[in-house]
C-alpha cells in the first residue's frame, strides 16, 4: 500500500509542478502575442490596411474601448452611476475564499452548525485534497 501511496504522491507533486510551469508559459505567451498583436496592428493602420487574408485566415484591424474605474475612486463611480439611473450597472460580489473562511469561523462559534442567518443563503460542502509544501529539513 505503501508504494501505491507514494507513486500518487509522486505523480500528484509532478502534476502541480507541471502546472505552475504551464502557467507560466502561459504568461510568456501572453506576453509575446501582446507584443505581436500591438506590433502588427501598427503596421496596419501605418500602412492603411484595414483587413487582410493570409493562409486561410483573414486578419481585421478593430478598436475596442475599454473602461474601468480610477484608482481609489470605485465607489464615487458606483454612486454617479446610480445617481444617473445606471445602477443595474453596478453588482456587488464576495471573494470565495474570504466567503468560505468567514462560514467556517461562522460555523466553529455555532456548534459546527451552519448559523440560522445563513441557511439558504450559502451553499457549504467540504472538499477533500492533499496539499504540498517542502519539508523542514
């Protein structure tokens, strides 16, 4: 048993490496098609090419506007927006985790027994995993 234990510890640590080396590749190659969109969009609108085919695939030069709040000031934005009848514009969300830290101290107060207040209103479940850190040595 023991062997079988330690041929999934071995592939479960080889997989979470593999993983972070993916994400990271990942971001390189985000990156470097950043890079290569920008570069290439230049050349476009430089050279007054609005679309192109090459290999079966057509290449379009567009714009999109992208907006998000100022730094510092979400909240004025939120109330301008409601203010001026845009509200549905406006969602408020929780982070998961911070969600699920605050049920667990919630239910560790209350006998391990999900608070009244909360019945329906959250869905807890527990979810079973190995975690990994590097031994002390």
């Amino acid at each position: 048993m023991s062997e079988q234990l330690f041929e999934l510890a071995d592939r479960l640590r080889a997989l979470r490496d593999e993983k972070v080396e993916a994400e990271q590749r990942v971001k390189e190659l985000n990156a470097e098609i950043d890079e290569v969109d920008y570069r290439l969009s230049e050349l476009m609108a430089d050279t007054e090419t609005q679309n192109f085919t090459r290999a079966g695939m057509m290449f379009c030069l567009t714009t999109k506007t992208r907006a998000s709040a100022t730094a510092g000031r979400k909240e004025e934005l939120f109330k301008a927006l409601r203010g001026e009848g845009y509200g549905d514009l406006v969602y408020e969300t929780v982070n998961a985790n911070s969600l699920s830290a605050f049920v667990k101290e919630q239910m560790a107060e209350n006998g391990d027994v999900l608070p009244a207040w909360l019945g329906g209103l959250v869905n807890v479940f527990e979810k079973t995993g190995v975690s990994l850190r590097k031994a002390s040595k």
